[in-house]
C-alpha cells in the first residue's frame, strides 16, 4: 500500500519521510495506497539523476531509443485492465473509458516510437557552391512534466514519449490526485529497460511541483492544468531562461443550426458534457442553439441527461461516476447556485446526491442551464464538472460571436449540414481544436493538441508537432579545409 519515488531507476520514500493518502472518490473509505510528500531535496536528486543520463541517452540513435518504447507499450498493453481497474479506482471514470485511455497510451508509445526514424532536420541550400548547409534538431535536455489527474495515464504518455524519442530526459511530477496509476507508468518504463536517471517520477503536492519549476537543471516544463498555475509556471520559466508549454483550460461551445441532425447532436452534446463527469479540459460546456430549434433541443438534451444513471465506475451500468474531490464537487454545486441567482433556470441534475449507496463518494447529478446569458458566470469560466449551459441565439453571426465571447479557445464544434456554414465556422472560430458535426472531447494521437487564447501557449502537444517543444535547431554549415 506504500509507494516511493523513482529516481535514477530506484524506489526511494521522500528525503523526509513524509506522506500523503490517496482515497477512492467513489468512496472515501477505500484507502489506495499512501504516496511521498516530496519536497526540495527529491526533486533535486531526481533532475542531478536526469541531467547525469541525459548525455549518454541523446547519443543514442532514435531507433535503439524506439525499442525501450515499444517494450513499455508492450507492457502497458499486456496489463491494461489492471491499470484501468487501477485508474478507476482513484479517479472515478468508468471502467470502459479508463480502458480506452489506457489503450490510448498504449498507441502513444507505439507512435512515438515510429517517429525515432523521421527525418530531423533538412539540407539548405547556399549561396556558396562549396558549402553544405544543413539543420539538425538536438534535445532540449532534462524536461520537468507536471501532469493533472483526469488523464492520468494518457497526458503523461503523451508528454513523456516524445520527450523521450527526441533525446531528452524526464522528471515526471503527476497530480498528487492520481499518483498510483503514475506510479504504475513508471513501473512499465522501469520494466521496459530505461537505463537509471532516463525517467524519473517524484510524487507530492505543490511544493513538488515548484521545486521542478524552479530547479537549475531543468531546461523545459510541459504543464496541463490551471490557468493561475500555468501563468505562474510561465513567469518562473521566463525569469530563469526556460522554455515551457502550457495546456490550460477551456469553455467549449457547440453550435446548434437549423438544419442539424437534432438526434446527432442531442447524444453528441450530452457525451461531450457529461462522460467523465465533466472533468476534462475538451468537455461540452455551451450549447449555442438557434432560437428556431431551441426549444426542441433543451427538451431532448434535458430528457436525455435525466435519464443517465451515476455510481462508482466499476459498475458497466453507470454513465458517470464521482467528481475527483470534496473541492470539486462543492466548486460545480457553487456554480450553479450561482448561475440560478444570476437569473439561469435549472431544469434538472445540479445537487449532491443523497442516495445511500452514494454517500461517501463526491457525486453531483448532472445539470442542465437554460436561459444563460453570455455575460454569466457560468458561461464565462470553467466548471469542470457535469453541467451544461444552454444559450439562445437568433442566428448563426450571433452564435459565433457568444462562441467566441470567452476568454479560451480550446475546443469547439458546429452541428450542420450546410458546407458553406461548416466551412465559415472552421475559418471564424477561435479554437485551436475545430469539430463539425462530432464531439468536443477527443483527438487523435496524430493531430496537434492545443487551444487558443487563455487555454494553452505557444506550441501544439502530441503528433509531430511535439517536437517543436521537445527539440531544438541546430544550423550548421560544412567547408572544405583550405577553401
């Protein structure tokens, strides 16, 4: 039930000796196991073990770098149902979908493997009939990850297999919210060979955390999760000359139209809001519905989400399961407290549930808003929970503007089938993740991940373009001696 930090391909507790207890949020009296409360003197010994590792590990060519992340996804593969049992357990998703982000991870490693054989740089041509000029993408170096606890498996993977392909070694600093299924990766990548100080995993809090953003030999941090955490880890990175990447939050719309596939876009929106009960950066959050369809959605939306069953994620018979904590359940019933006074009608979900079966986990029944204005709380800031604001509009120029009236630009999707609407929503939309007639949530391990404006920074996740943050260029040009 006890678990240690990784560090230089060691189980070790914290210099200190401090822990923390990680529950089941399905029910508080499941004990998961106890973690290290790491600190200062952890984090240090974790990047020295990197920054020793790292010479050798870069050295090595991309394929002998891909054979370590095919065993891991070999691995990974092979114990899929406990990891995801495991998942379940400390973050409250169901069961199937713990299976397909494990799965997920496992395709992460498999694809990142792949790309230890891809070109990594291009021949220039010179003014100089002599010269051979030509690029090259180096690492970046030792890499801090701190990842957040709705995707405990696939936003690590999705960070730590690039990082590891292009060269580079890791410090991984997961959500003190999901730290076993964290401890579990490090177990596959210990078992798929790593040499020792290649990855490493220090478990803990905040001061975890700002340790890894703030140590000397880190020269790069990937961070998914708040926007006030992420503006702060911004301006560490700046003041020390560290490069950083940043995937924050998100208020993703859908447009309703006229002319949508009301069926389609009923089951599409209420997945996208309330799978994972809410808690993920892609979810649903705005329904935009022109007011000649209006009516007949919200009906539908509002039938459709009251009959949603909710309880522990073990069960295959429940949709949703718990949000991840006290904090989190009390934030969503805050919410939409909120929203009723600001003038919003809730016509369903939106309280604790008291169901006995139910009462020591952290469950909200999932709501629907209608009559959100967009200058609301609600339709402003994110929730992260299992509620959808309906917003009412007269026309298609006026949806885009609510749509794009928020402060992010993560995800967003248009239900249509006029091309020309489709094509203008794809052009106008602020949002670095663009759907049309789909789901919010969800991209694949090909494409770039990554929003606009307050939900993310300067570079994409996943993909190829992961190496744009993972590496870095040089130019280098060739005489011959005595020219």
């Amino acid at each position: 039930m006890d678990h240690g930090n990784y560090i230089n391909g060691q189980w070790q507790a914290a210099a200190g000796g401090a822990t923390f207890e990680r529950r089941n949020p399905a029910d508080t009296r499941d004990l998961v196991g106890r973690f290290p409360e790491s600190g200062e003197a952890d984090v240090r010994a974790a990047v020295d073990a990197a920054r020793a590792a790292l010479p050798a590990w870069r050295r090595l060519t991309g394929d002998a770098r891909a054979q370590f992340l095919r065993r891991a996804a070999n691995l990974l593969e092979a114990r899929k149902d406990a990891v995801a049992a495991a998942l379940t357990r400390e973050e409250g998703k169901t069961l199937a979908e713990s299976g397909g982000e494990t799965g997920r991870g496992v395709v992460l490693l498999r694809y990142y493997a792949g790309e230890g054989l891809r070109a990594g740089g291009d021949v220039l041509p010179s003014a100089s009939p002599g010269t051979l000029l030509f690029t090259e993408r180096v690492p970046l170096g030792v890499v801090g990850l701190i990842t957040p606890w709705n995707f405990p498996v696939a936003i690590p993977l999705w960070k730590i297999a690039p990082a590891l392909i292009y060269g580079n070694t890791v410090v991984l600093k997961p959500s003190e919210l999901a730290p076993r299924t964290a401890h579990l990766i490090a177990e596959v990548l210990h078992e798929a060979g790593l040499p020792p100080g290649v990855f490493n995993l220090v478990q803990g809090a905040r001061a975890a955390g700002e340790a890894l953003v703030n140590a000397p030999g880190v020269d790069g941090i990937s961070f998914t999760g708040s926007v006030a955490t992420g503006k702060s880890i911004a301006r560490a990175c700046v003041e020390r000359g560290a490069k950083y990447q940043l995937e924050m939050g998100g208020k993703n719309p859908v447009i309703v139209l006229e002319d949508a596939d009301m069926a389609q876009a009923v089951e599409l929106t209420v997945q996208g809001a309330m799978r994972s009960a809410g808690e993920k950066c892609t979810a649903t959050s705005r329904a935009i519905v022109v007011e000649s369809v209006a009516d007949e959605f919200t009906r539908r939306v509002v039938e459709r989400v009251r009959h949603l069953e909710m309880g522990p994620g073990t069960d295959a018979r429940f949709y949703l399961g718990p949000l991840i904590s006290v904090q989190s359940r009390d934030r969503v019933l805050r919410y939409v407290e909120q929203a009723k006074a600001e003038g919003a009608r809730l016509l369903c979900g939106g309280t604790a549930a008291h169901r006995p079966d139910l009462a020591h986990g952290y469950y909200v029944w999932p709501a629907v808003l209608d009559n959100v204005r967009p200058d609301m709380a609600i339709a402003q800031e994110e929730v992260f929970g299992p509620v959808l604001a309906i917003l009412r509009v007269p026309d298609f120029d006026r949806a885009l503007a609510v749509a794009n009236g928020v402060p992010f630009g993560l995800s967003a999707s248009l239900f249509t089938r006029d091309l020309g609407s489709a094509l203008r929503f794809a052009r106008e939309i602020d949002a670095g993740l663009v759907r049309v007639n789909g789901e919010t949530a969800g991209v694949e391990p090909q494409a770039p991940f990554g929003g606009m404006k307050a939900s993310s920074s300067f570079s994409r996740e996943q993909g190829q373009a992961a190496r744009e943050f993972y590496t870095q260029v040089k130019t280098i040009s060739f005489d011959k001696a005595g020219a």
